[in-house]
C-alpha cells in the first residue's frame, strides 16, 4: 500500500490562527546548502534545532524528525546544521548574539537527559529526552524538561513527540504527528470483499494491519491511553465486539451475543465501553465493564440507540436513536434517566463525536441525498457545516481538537479528509476504498 496521508501536519498551525499565512520552504528546509543567514518570511519565524550530544547517540537521530515535523505544522524555516554558529552542550550557556545575526528566532535543543545536568526539576532519566527552548531575542532558555522514550524505544516517534510540545510551548495549541489514525480498508468491494483494520502514523508511515477478514470490520475505537483498539466485527457469522492490545498484539473477543453487537465506544477512563446489542431483540446501548464483563442497559426506549459518543469529563453519552421516528443524536446521563434530543438538522442527524473539550459536538446531517459534517455548540446551540459533501459521515476528533477527519464517499470509492476548524481541508490518499476513521489519543 501507498503512503496513505499527505500533507497531514501542514494543517495545525492552520488550525490555530485565523489567518495562516503561506510559506515557501527555503532551501535550506530540504536541502543540505549552507546559508549565511536564515531568510525567514514575513510573519514567519527562523528556527534551528540543534542534537546535544555524541553525534553517534541514537537520540541524534530524532532531530531531523523533530525539524520536518515543524517546518510542515507552522509558518517556520529552518537554519542549515552546517551553518550553526557553534555546537551547543548542556554546559555553556548559548552565544545568543551568534544565532541572532544569523537571523534565528528559537534554537531548539534536545539531547540525552543523563547528559544534562543540573536538571532536578525535570528529572535526569537516562532513557528519556531532554528538550530546550531558547528564545534568541529574549537571551534565555523559556522552556525546558525531559520527555521519556517510548516503550519500544522508538526514537522516530520520539521525534514526532518532541515535536508536538515544542508546537505547543511556540503556539499555545500541540501538535499531532506523535498520534496515529485507524480506518477499514476494503478490497474488492462487493461479493468478494475482504476487510483491514489498519493504524498508521498521521504522516502515514508505519502502517500496520489491526485485523483481516471477509466479513466487515466495523467501528475502531481508541482507548484512551492509545494502548487499545476495539471493533466490530463477525465471529463464525455472528456480530461481536473484540479489543486489539497493541503492545502484545493480543485480540480478545469481549461479547458475542445474539443480534447486534457494534458501535464499541470507550469511556474516558478507560475501564468501561459502551456497545449496541439487540438480544433483547431492540437494539440498544449497554455499558460493559472490560475488566469483569459484567453489563448494564443504559436505553430502554423501543428505538435503535446506536453510535455512542462519551463526554470528556465521562458523566454524558451522546447517542444515535429513531425515538422518535426519524434518526437524531440525544445526550443523557450515563446513570440513565431521560434524553435530551439536540436540535434537529436535516432530514436526519446521526454518529455525534464530542470535541476533546466537550463543548461541540459533530455530526452527520442527512439531507436526503446528501450528507454532510456539522458542528454543534452546546453552550450557545449554534450550528455550522464544516464539510460539503456529497456523502460524508464519521467525524473524529483530533486530540487537540482543532480538526478532525471524516470519511467521504467519492466516485463510489471511501476517502479519508481532514478539516481544519479554522476552514482549512485536505484530502487523505490511499490506494484501497477507506473508511471508519478514528483519531487516537495522545499517547502521553
């Protein structure tokens, strides 16, 4: 398969400002030229990431990561390492006036934190990150701590880390290439269709297959620390609901009863999800205690209650329900009680996704033979359209919550899109019919 996601990360900074303004990469963003001096456009800002440290440690190597992540989320261009005015270390403290005649704004650091010293703030953990910002124009060091590695060890992805606390500390709003995104790939569509639930890397390296079957798989939902993935899926022709360990590789089939069993949704803590199951014969939402299996019915209404959506602070679901005849997204209490109906768009509205700071909530608005993405207010119960169509469905949020990709039906084929909330849309490549989109959590 193709490199799925292009041209992901340039949308963050468009993201955080209403007025992003275009910047041509210079030369020395690509290409190993030396230059007398960064030549930073206008309303952009020159930056220089520097490896402290033994050129041969392996942490050397996530400084070009964290530079390309940079240089692709926010108006910045980048000074050639082979025109660095010195070879900064943990214990001299920078020639500020050097960098600045250089044109630099920020030198950002980072190197082995047992390197460092004199850091008992932020730990001096061998296996971790130590990270620096220095605003050249202040003279000082504005910002600084120790990011672990991986698990795995996984230096890539530390880089991609590094990358999204420095976006946060430059900008105010983190970055999301350390994230990854899941999606069902379907080949063949039609009688011999087969399915893949893969995970990539936002910038759509890493790809890895979740699961295969002829059977659909349906639905991926991340857990909250990002560790876990559950989905819908067929278990010798019945429905059922499995949870996929991403650290063991382990998938364990969590229910599988008579009917319906879909639309798995995790709540934010983490020890609960909740599904859709029709033993009962009405289809309806049901939250399940992952560590005992134990379950309790949330819905009683005669209605198909689908497509749960958990409120951040974990005391609200939002739901899909034909309650009241027609498909439309209620809120209630997870102790149960009534539902509240939000404001009818549409012909129908359904798959409500929460923004990660519970304010918004998206939606799917079915025209009739259009649908599209719209946005709720739940303070002011405002509404606006951020997607146009034709056919579009599964909203997920980013965990920043400045965008959030859907799936959108083009030429008969699933694509995957990525809108940012200030106006800003890009498509998602990929060389197999798409679908399901589902933005993890931050990882840490």
């Amino acid at each position: 398969m193709r490199r799925l996601l292009t041209g992901l990360t340039l949308l963050v900074l468009s993201a955080c400002q209403a007025s992003p303004q275009q910047v041509e990469t210079p030369p020395s963003a690509t290409a190993s030229v030396p230059v007398a001096r960064c030549q930073a456009s206008s309303g952009s800002h020159c930056i220089a990431v520097v490896a402290v440290g033994k050129p041969d440690s392996p942490l050397a190597d996530a400084r070009a990561v964290t530079e390309r992540d940079l240089l692709h989320s926010g108006p910045y261009t980048a000074l050639d390492a082979q025109s660095f005015p010195e070879k900064p270390d943990w214990t001299q403290p920078l020639h500020y006036a050097q960098w600045k005649a250089l044109g630099v704004d920020y030198v950002i650091l980072q190197g082995p934190a047992d390197s460092a010293p004199g850091l008992q703030t932020v730990g001096t953990n061998p296996g971790a990150l130590h990270l620096r910002i220095a605003d050249i124009r202040q003279e000082k060091i504005t910002w600084l701590t120790n990011l672990p590695l991986p698990p795995s060890g996984n230096v890539i992805l530390a880089g991609h880390q590094s990358s999204d606390l420095i976006l946060q500390q430059l900008t105010g709003i983190r970055g999301v290439t350390a994230t990854s995104i899941a999606y069902v790939a379907v080949a063949q569509p039609g009688r011999n269709a087969s399915y893949k639930l893969i995970v990539s890397n936002v910038d759509g390296e890493d790809e890895k297959v979740i699961a295969e079957s002829r059977d659909p798989l349906m639905s991926p939902a991340w857990s909250p620390d990002a560790k876990r993935i559950a989905y819908g899926g067929y278990d010798a022709g019945r429905s059922a609901v499995y949870v996929h360990d991403l650290e063991t590789g382990k998938t364990t089939r969590l229910i599988s009863e008579k009917g319906i069993n879909g639309s798995p949704a995790w709540s934010p803590d983490g020890k609960t999800l909740a599904v859709t199951l029709s033993f009962g014969r009405n289809p309806d939402i049901y939250f399940i205690d992952v560590a005992s299996g134990t379950r309790r019915r949330i819905t009683t209404d005669p209605g198909i209650e689908t497509e749960v959506s958990w409120s951040p602070d974990g005391k609200t679901i939002a739901f899909t329900s034909d309650r009241g005849g027609v498909a439309r997204v209620y809120t209630m209490s997870v102790e149960g009680g009534s539902a509240k109906q939000l404001p009818a768009y549409g012909k129908q509205t359904s798959n409500p996704s929460y923004s990660p700071d519970g304010k918004s909530i998206a939606v799917v608005v079915d025209e009739g033979r259009d649908s599209r993405i719209g946005l709720v207010n739940l303070d002011s119960g405002s509404f606006e359209f951020i997607s146009g169509g034709p056919r579009d469905e599964k909203p997920s949020f980013a965990p920043n919550g400045a965008m959030l990709v859907y799936a959108a039906e083009d030429a008969r084929r699933g694509q995957l899109k990525i809108r940012a909330l200030g106006g800003v849309l890009r498509q998602l490549h990929a060389d197999e019919d798409v679908r399901e989109p589902a933005w993890s959590p931050y990882r840490n």
